[in-house]
C-alpha cells in the first residue's frame, strides 16, 4: 500500500514506522513529496492540507494526528463518501492534558507560576507569600465539557473533596451562570463550535467571585481575551491557566503576557516526551485494523463536529 | 489568666482574640512586652523566646505556631515538669504542604515552572516543549516520611495509580537504596533528626535515575545542597522541587537560585490565606480544655523529637 505520511519524525521514529510497514511505500512529507504523490496514496497518516482530499481518489483512510479536525469540515460528500473514514486519536491526549489542568490550577492556588519568577529573579518572598495562597480542598469546581478530558480531570479531584458541577453539550445558560457565580474555579474543555464561541464573555466573567480560578485547555475562541485580562488585572478574578488561545503563537502585543496571575502554557497540555512514538503505536494498531477489512478506531463524525 | 502571645497578629485578628479572652489578661508580644512580663504568664501562644521557659515559674502550657519544636528540646526536666505540657500544630499544614508537593511535582512533569519563566520573558516554546513533558500516571514513587503530609500526599496521588512505597522512622539502608534506584520520584517530609541529617548525600543522589524527580518538604538538613545542584546541573537528575533549605532564606550567592530544573517554593508550603484564623481556631479549641482541666491536643513528645 501506499501511505502518506504527514507526521513530522526523527530519525529513529522513521526507521521504526519503516520497519513496520516493509511491505509498503511510505512517503514522508518533509521529503519533498508534493500533491502528486499524495493522490497516488490509499492511507494518509498525519494531517495532510485540506486542499488535496477532494480530488484524490486512491485516498481510502486517514489517520489524523490531532482530536480536532476543524481544517476538514468542508470536504464535499463525494469524497467524504469515498472514503473508510478519518479518524482522530480521540482519547489520546486526556492523561497529559488533565495533568496539566490540575497542574495549571493547582500551581495558582500553590503559588508556583509566581515563586518560580522570583526564583529567576533571585527574591526570597518566603512568608510574605503565605497568606496569598489558597487550597485546592472542598473547592466549588465547574467542568465545562464532558469529554475524556474533564472527566479525567474530575478523578484527579476525587481527593481533595471538591463539589464538581458538570456542563456538556446541552448546557443551559441559566444554569451555567448560576453555577458560575459561586464557583472557585471553572475550567473548560470545550471545542469550537459555533454554540461556543465568544460564549466566556464580559458579562459571563463578570459574574465570577473575585477570586476564583478560570482554565481554558479547549478552543481560544471561547474566550473574550481582553475582557478576560481586564478582569486579572483590576483583581475582578483569581488567576487563570490558558493552553489555548484565539492566536498561536501569541502576538508579542497580547496583554495575556504580563497579566497578573496568568499562566500562559502555550499549547503544550498534551505533550510528552513519548508523545510521537503513542501516535505510531495508533495507527499501527489501525492500520492493522485497515488490513484486516475494519474500521479504524476512532471514526471521526462530522455532523457532530467533534 | 495572663496570656502571652507570641504570634504575629494582624488589627482584626487581634481583635477577634481580645473578644473570645475577654476574661483574660493578653500581652502582645510586639507591643514591647519583656522577659518579666512572659515570666508572669500561665498560657505562651506562639513559639516564644526558648531562654525565657525554664525560669518561668508561672508557665503552664505553651500552645506553639509550628510543628517543629527542636528549638525547645533543651529545656531543663524542672521546666518540663511544671508545664502541663507544649502542644504543636501536628496535622495542621498537612493539606497545603500535600497539594504544594503535588503542585511542585506535577509542575515539573508538565513544565509549568518552565512556562512562568518563558512567559516572563515573552518567549514562545509551544510545540518545542512538548518532547520534554511526562505525566505523573503510574509512576514509581518513594515516601520517605510516614506522617500525616506523606499520607495525604499519598491519597491524592490515587488516581494517579502510582506504585507507592513508604518509609518511616524505621527505615532500612538496604530497602531505601533499593527503591530509590528504581524510583521515578522521591518525596521526602521527615524532620530534623540525627540519623536523618544528611542523608540525602552524594552517594544516594547519585543512585536515583537521571529523569527522577525530587522533593523535599522536611527540613533542609536532610540534603547535600551541593551535590543535589550538582547532579542537576549535569543531568544526572530530572529535577527538584524543594521547599526548605540549610538556609533561609536562601544566600543570594547559592547554587538553587538558578540550578536547571529546580523549583524553589522558599518554605511557603504550609501557607494559607486563613493560616492565621486557623491558628486562632485551634489555641481557642485547646484552651478550652485547658480550662475545663483537659489535656490540650497536640501535646510534643521530646524523647521522640517530633
């Protein structure tokens, strides 16, 4: 078979796929392929350019290397109808992206964005900063988004005694503002969609305690960024922990640089070190799926949007 | 009764005191008060001058603002014998100090430290992050301290499903070295004591795995700063988290200040915004007994020495 492959790979992780597939051809991406040889391919492994899907007709299967697949939705029924199907690495991301919410959140609570920038700065605040710390315990946490990811995060808060209020799809406004305004922290998940976006307005963070917690680990577009940072910086709310934002890389001019009480972690909540390597492990595992005449795990469903 | 008090209050913490003592005579220590003032007094709250104890022909309980209580391991039998006794704070910073060891260890696995600093310097890692991050789901992880820190620290590790081994004042060489060599994270809590005073030392640092992570939430004494620094430095060890040091605060000219991967937390780990509420809370609850003829809670033990 001939398999495109999307996902950038060092040495080592190409010997390995390459070893794996010796009865195929494999054409890496980064090795001057072009649009030719991508439509003379059955399996794309990685996100290929959305451009070239509608008119390659040997393209039977594609393993995204993302949860999302946004950059797809406009791809026209006959092709989409052509295809086995796209499928995304799903669950793949929960443990690393959960870890780095509870992280995020309870590192603000802990004080640890702001010791380790007095530590760079060679200050000893010590017991000065003692009374601006808080405890994750007994908190009022709201989830919003019930997929994999907060529903990791919420075992992860089984011991602290937490009371967890859940939001998914059929959130209902009032209900979600009732919650919001005697949360501690409100952390969300959610994917873009257009039910989505915008949806953490001024009006919304406005109704959060003065000092509550605010994560963003979904989609940037969920959030008035300016709104957002007005709020940390005039003390209206805690702190927050942003992954995602409405630009990335973050523009050299975005006040969510230096606003107070802000950790910014850049897009990194689903990364470990083993990261590429799981990713080859699934779609070796799909594609021997593939050739056995099923359907890969995973299956993406457009009409859902996620 | 002739209180002397010792802790740091603010206006209306003061004033919170003054009302449930209103019996009672209260001296405030930074309100210039003097050896013969404390001399004059039943009940000490706070850590007060050790030399002033054993003379103290009028003193009966002190109700201590720490845990710790080496500072009066060398009061005179005499003295002991007229005091009904000293109580600490026992498990009274369990909770913060767990979750600022949790926080410091999940932070590192997922570089929020790492993230503070970039964002101060307005840096975009992003991507070129992720390579470096793990997750903290099952790792083998060391206990070394078995109070109540240690045993919180080891529910919330739950859902983690770490494998978790324990050791207490019993410890054994053998066992320790055993587990430490196969340890992806040691965390240590135990006090000040003579046969834990350097223990952490060149050779046992040198037995942990090069990505192994270190905490120590204890007392400084138990480490070599230098080798610790050292083996950080050069990659022998993954990182540190580390909240008490020989010195404090620490000298401008130590190696912590700028060691890779290092997190320093500067002795704030007990630290709550309600820390000093709650101390209150807890000299009223035992002087309550006090005056009803009970024993306070908490009472020290010296021949254990904690």
């Amino acid at each position: 078979m001939r398999i495109y492959v999307a996902v950038k790979l060092d040495g080592r992780q190409r010997a390995r796929l390459l070893a794996a597939c010796s009865g195929d051809e494999l054409f890496f991406e980064d090795q001057a392929t072009d649009e030719h040889t991508f439509k003379s391919c059955e399996i794309a492994f990685g996100n290929p350019r959305a451009s070239w899907i509608n008119s390659s007709e040997q393209l039977r299967w594609i393993q995204l290397e993302s949860v999302g697949f946004g950059e797809y939705a406009s791809l026209e029924p006959a092709c989409l109808q052509r295809l086995v199907g796209i499928s995304n690495l799903e669950d793949f991301f929960s443990e690393p992206v959960a870890e780095s919410i509870l992280a995020g959140i309870l590192g603000l609570c802990r004080g640890v964005a702001e010791l380790a920038r007095t530590q760079a700065r060679q200050i000893w605040l010590g017991d000065e900063m003692r009374p601006s710390l808080t405890t994750l315990h007994s908190a009022a946490v709201v989830l919003f988004g019930r997929g994999n990811i907060n529903r990791r995060v919420e075992e992860l808060l089984l011991p602290f005694g937490c009371a967890v209020t859940r939001f998914g799809r059929d959130w209902a406004r009032v209900d979600m503002e009732r919650a919001i305004v005697s949360a501690d922290i409100v952390i969300c998940t959610v994917p873009h969609t257009p039910e989505t976006q915008g949806l953490f307005d001024r009006a919304l963070i406005s109704k959060m305690k003065p000092r509550a917690l605010f994560a963003n680990f979904g989609r940037g577009s969920l959030v008035d960024e300016t709104a957002l940072s007005e709020a940390l910086t005039c003390g209206a709310l805690g702190g927050a922990v942003i992954d995602v934002t409405q630009q990335e890389p973050l523009p050299l001019d975005h006040p969510f640089w230096h606003c107070p009480n802000l950790l910014l972690t850049q897009h990194t909540a689903g990364g470990t070190k083993d990261e590429t390597d799981r990713k080859i492990d699934l779609f070796l595992s799909n594609l021997a799926r593939y050739r056995d005449g099923c359907l890969p795990r995973g299956l993406v469903n457009f009409e859902r949007g996620y």
